[in-house]
C-alpha cells in the first residue's frame, strides 16, 4: 500500500513539474524542458553581459520563441538584450516587451 502511495504521489509531482502547457496537450515534455534549458541559457547570457547585467529583465520561452520583458536604464540596453536573445543558439524568433526607464519622471512631476 505504501509503495502505491509513493508511486501515485510521484507521478503526480512529476505531472504537476511539466507544466500547464504539457497537462494541456499545448507542448510536450520534451519541449518544455527545451524551453526551460533555453531561458536558462538565454539569462546566463544577459547576466553575463557587462552593459545590462544589472537590468531587471525576465524571459520567457514558448516553442523557443522568446520574450523579454522588464525595465532596461536606457534604449541600449534594450537593444543589447534583443540582440543577446536572438544570438543565443536555440532561439527562434524574440519579442520584446521591454520598458525603459523614465530618467525625468521625478523632476517633472516635482514641479
């Protein structure tokens, strides 16, 4: 009985880490952990760049299409992040959905 209850609760849990998209039938697995490889591959390589290293960025992956999203400092960096995105090998197409910050917002709204 015991052995069941590990079973059961193990594919559960291994049910549940697939994801939605999978338990939906919108991705397999396979594709799901190529996703989550490639957002791994594609954060390593916007934190490993010096110019936005400290830009608060997500990324996220379907089917190997990536989005970025977030606030870069400046036009640049957004920019550079696309760019980084694209060259990471396994990327298929990026969007990007990234804000850039305001520099005057405080001082106009001061007067």
């Amino acid at each position: 009985m015991r052995n069941a209850l590990k079973i059961v609760a193990l594919l559960a849990a291994a049910l549940l880490a697939t994801g939605c998209n999978v338990i939906r039938g919108n991705e397999t697995t396979s594709d799901y952990a190529d996703d989550a490889a490639l957002t791994s591959r594609v954060k390593a390589a916007l934190v490993a760049d010096e110019q936005i290293k400290g830009t608060q960025l997500n990324v996220d992956v379907y089917k190997g299409r990536v989005t970025l999203s977030g606030l870069a400092h400046d036009a640049s960096d957004a920019k550079r992040a696309e760019q980084i995105a694209k060259q990471t090998p396994g990327v298929q197409s990026v969007e990007s959905a990234i804000r850039v910050a305001d520099a005057g917002s405080s001082s106009k709204q001061s007067k």
